[in-house]
C-alpha cells in the first residue's frame, strides 16, 4: 500500500465497491420483483396533431421497492440489459400492455399500445414467436402493439439476419415498428434501411433545444421532412409547451408525446383523456 495518494486509491475502490454492491441488490430485488410481478406499467399518450385525438400510448415500467425505493428507468434497463433480465421485464411489459389494449378495445376505447424493446431482447431467436404467442394468449390483435426499437447499439453482424427476420414476420402479422430516439444513435439509417420501421420518433433532447436557435429549428424541420419522404409518421417525443407544438405542425409532424399533453400516468386517467373529460 502506497502512501502518498493512498486516500485517493482507497475512496475510489470504494465508489466502484458500492456501484458494484447496488447494481447487485438491484438484481436480486428485480428478480423477486419479476417473480411477484412488482413492476408497475404507466401509459403516456401520443397525440396525432391533424386530429388532435390520443391514437396510442406508450408502456413506461415503474418499479418501486420495498426496500430499496424507486429505481428510476434510466438505472433499471441498462442493469436489466447487462444481467439479461431485460428480456423479464419485456415480457411482462408485453403481457401487460396486451391485457390493457385489449380491455379498452372491449370498453370501446380504440387505442394501440406502444412498448419498448431493446434489439438485444430480439437476439433470442424465439423472439417474434413468443409475442405471437402472447398476443394469443391474451386475445390482444396484432394490429393493436407497437414496439419502439431504440438505436443505442449498432446491429451485430451475427444477429442481424435473426433480427431483421422477426421483426418482419412481425409486421406482416400486423404489428407496428417505432425507431426511438432518432437522430441519437449511429445506427439510424442502417436500421432504416434494413428494419420495417414506420414511425420516425425524434428524440427529446432536440425538442427541448427546439425553441433556442434556428440552427437547431431547420434541423428538426429537415427531420421530419426527411421521415415523410420515407413514408414514415414522425413523432416528436418530449413536447413541453404549446411554441413547440406549433412549430412542429408547421414542419408537418404528424404526432407529438410529452408533457404537453400528459405525463406517463395510470389507465384510468388515460380513460379520462379519451373520453374527453
Ligand atoms: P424513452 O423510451 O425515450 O421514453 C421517454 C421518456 O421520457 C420517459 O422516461 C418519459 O417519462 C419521459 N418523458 C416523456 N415526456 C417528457 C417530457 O415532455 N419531458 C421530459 N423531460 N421527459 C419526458 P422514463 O419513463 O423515465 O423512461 C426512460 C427510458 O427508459 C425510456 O426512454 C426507455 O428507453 C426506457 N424504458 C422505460 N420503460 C421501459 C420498458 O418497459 N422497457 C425498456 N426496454 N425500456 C424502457
Ligand atoms: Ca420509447
Ligand atoms: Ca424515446
Ligand atoms: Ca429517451
């Protein structure tokens, strides 16, 4: 053991000790929480800006536990996609959304379901079988689920043919494909060439910058001018304020998320929304 510098070294071990010491309570709570179905679903709306009718919402997990607290999304995915329980959570966000689209289709509310997946859930070669399957199991139609692919990882080369296989077995039974996070990633147009995506969703950090230079105002109008000249629906996600809703109609968005309209809240409240109250 060193002297000189030696403080340094030893609090240094100990961040990396107690990082490595929550990422593994983190797992074990998550795999008891998996195992109890712990996990809570809230729903965001996105709302189509011709209309101004909510169309779809999307799936946000929430976990709280008993005794660690709330683990926001942004700690949890990326431990889950480190451990594998990624494909856990995918699931049971899966199951959940279908039993939830399909309720509302029976009480009359006409709504897809948008869930996240992480292209390394479709690394599993029974990937597109294991959604059919749920969609059958819970009676949900195709037609009502939509998957947001985020770009954060480059396709591998080996699970390539896999993954653009299931993704289009998919889409021909009728589900939907969202590329999120657009404009983040350094994947983006590769997917684009290689993936069914129909729905462009422009990241939020550029939305947030919308309104501060016009710099950063003719780069989300190429944006979306680029998607709709790939027959794509453009969404923009984390709309705040009213100034960049209008703009982003006026660049022909088809759609917006954020706080705008709602945050990610309970069923009930989407019901609310719906009907108009
Ligand atoms: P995302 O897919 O880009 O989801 C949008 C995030 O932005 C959500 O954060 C949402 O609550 C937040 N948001 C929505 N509108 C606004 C807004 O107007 N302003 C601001 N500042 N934020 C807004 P959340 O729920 O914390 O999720 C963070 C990320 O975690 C998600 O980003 C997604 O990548 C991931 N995630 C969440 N749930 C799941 C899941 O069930 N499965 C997977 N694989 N990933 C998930
Ligand atoms: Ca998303
Ligand atoms: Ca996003
Ligand atoms: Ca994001």
């Amino acid at each position: 053991v060193r002297e000189a510098g030696g403080d340094s070294i030893v609090s240094l071990s100990k961040t990396t000790h107690k990082a490595l010491n929550r990422k593994a309570v983190i797992e074990k709570r998550l795999l008891l929480a998996l195992d109890q179905k712990n996990l809570k679903v809230l729903y965001q709306p996105q709302l189509d800006l011709k209309t101004g009718n909510i169309t779809a919402v999307e799936a946000l997990v929430r976990w709280e536990d008993e005794e660690i607290g709330v683990v926001a999304p942004d700690e949890l995915i990326p431990i889950a996609e480190e451990t594998g329980l990624i494909n856990r959570i995918g699931s049971f966000m899966l199951e959940r959304a279908c039993e939830q689209a399909v309720e509302w289709r029976n009480a009359g509310i006409n709504l897809k379901v948008s869930i996240n997946s992480s292209v390394r859930e479709f690394r599993d070669k029974n990937m597109a079988k294991s959604i059919l399957d749920t969609l059958a199991k819970t009676n949900c139609p195709p037609s009502l689920l939509q998957i947001e692919i985020t770009e954060k990882f480059a396709l591998e080369a080996e699970a390539e043919t896999s993954i653009i296989k299931q993704m289009r077995q998919l889409e021909n039974e009728g589900i939907t494909f969202a590329l999120d996070d657009f404009g983040t990633g350094y994947a983006s147009f590769r997917y684009m060439q290689l993936l069914p995506i129909e729905i462009l969703k422009i990241d939020q950090t550029f939305i947030s910058s919308l309104l501060q230079s016009e710099k950063t105002q003719r780069l989300i109008d190429g944006m979306v001018k680029f998607g709709k000249s790939m027959n794509l629906t453009v969404l923009a996600e984390g709309v705040e304020i009213e100034e960049q809703k209008d703009l982003l109609k006026s660049y022909g968005c088809d759609s917006i998320q954020g706080y705008y309209i709602s945050r990610p809240v309970e069923p009930k409240e989407i019901e609310y929304m719906y009907s108009g109250k």
